[in-house]
C-alpha cells in the first residue's frame, strides 16, 4: 500500500504554506521566530500521527502459528494504549483497547494485535469505526471462532472545545461470532478486560 505520502498530490511545501495560513487565520504571524519553524514540525507530526494510512493492518495478521498444541481458549490482549484523531474536528482521541479472540487452530503474535490497533488509531478516525474495523480485519483474515474489541477513550473535541466536559470517557465495543452469540463467552471477556482474570 502506498504511503499518504507518495499517494497524495499535495507536496511537502504546500502542506507547510497551509501551515502558515491557518496561523495567519488565528492571528499569529508565521514569520515571527517563535513561529519559523512551525509550519515544518506541524508536517512531520502529521506524518506520524496518520502514518496508519501507509500500513495495511491485514499484514500484520498474515503470519500466524499452528503449532499451538491445540490451544483454542480465549486470547486477549488488553490496556492497548493509543492516540488518534477525530476526523469532525481533528482533536485527539486518547483511550485503549482491549482485543480478544477464540483462535480455531492458528494464533498470531500478540504484537500483531497491538499493530493492527495502532495502524487504525494513526488516522481520521470516529471511535465507532475504529472498534468496528478492528473487529471486523481479525475476523477476515484469521477466521477465528468469535473476536471481541472494547475501546474506552476521551475526546479532546468535547473536553477542550464546545461543551467543555472533561473526565468523560466513550466506551464501544464490537462482538462477532461466539463473543457475540454466546454470552458466557462475552461475560467471561468482559471479566477478563474489567478483572484480569478468566473464571
């Protein structure tokens, strides 16, 4: 998959003259020297904090292993720290994740897990799409018996602007297969995530 980068036509020095007007639309004046270097450390903050687009989270699950010796209990992953952004108002969205799944005869590396939650968090996101995509990209590529996601997160959109509400957190969650049909499989999740601990 091609980098946003590479896939876009807007250059580098356009990214940084927009930079510069919407410093000029706050009032500020870009050329002052506090302000220089602004517009080139906006840009590379943007490459990081969206660098998501440039990976495939499908990737990340294509190795996986068999020799498990039929291991096929619950596997969570949990307290996913990450950082996103709001694609309405570009605000961060800081919160975690929490993944599980019922392996049917392969398993993947849990840093994997951890991957495929960063690649989604490090672009435009609505916390609802994310916990869905997440979801939804286990569920394809590993074909596993059930997964399970849970995401709790804050959003600067409605604690620094508007509203102005802090401590305030979302929580969404998105069960497929036997987290979603059979509910002692999704309490025993949900115990895990709240608890640490299965039974």
């Amino acid at each position: 998959m091609a980098s946003n980068q590479d896939s876009s036509d807007v250059s580098r020095a356009q990214a940084e003259d927009a930079v510069r007007v919407l410093l000029r639309w706050a009032g500020e004046d870009p050329a002052r020297e506090g302000l220089l270097d602004t517009p080139k450390r906006v840009v590379e903050a943007y490459r990081d904090w969206f660098s998501g687009y440039s990976d495939d989270p499908q990737e990340f699950l294509a190795r996986t292993f068999k020799e498990v010796a039929g291991y096929d209990e619950m596997i969570v992953l949990r307290d996913i720290e990450f950082e996103s952004h709001c694609e309405h108002h570009m605000a961060p969205i800081i919160g975690r994740a929490h993944v599980g799944y019922l392996p049917d005869g392969k398993v993947v590396g849990i840093s994997k897990l951890a991957r495929v939650v960063e690649t989604y968090a490090r672009r435009f996101q609505v916390q609802e799409k994310m916990t869905a995509q997440i979801a939804t990209v286990i569920q394809e590529v590993l074909n596993p018996r059930g997964v399970g996601v849970v995401i709790e997160a804050t959003h600067e959109c409605m604690t620094t602007r508007g509203i102005h509400k802090r401590g305030v957190s979302m929580v969404t969650s998105k069960m497929l297969g036997g987290f979603r049909d059979d509910a002692r499989t999704r309490a025993e999740f949900l115990r895990f995530i709240r608890d640490g601990h299965v039974g």
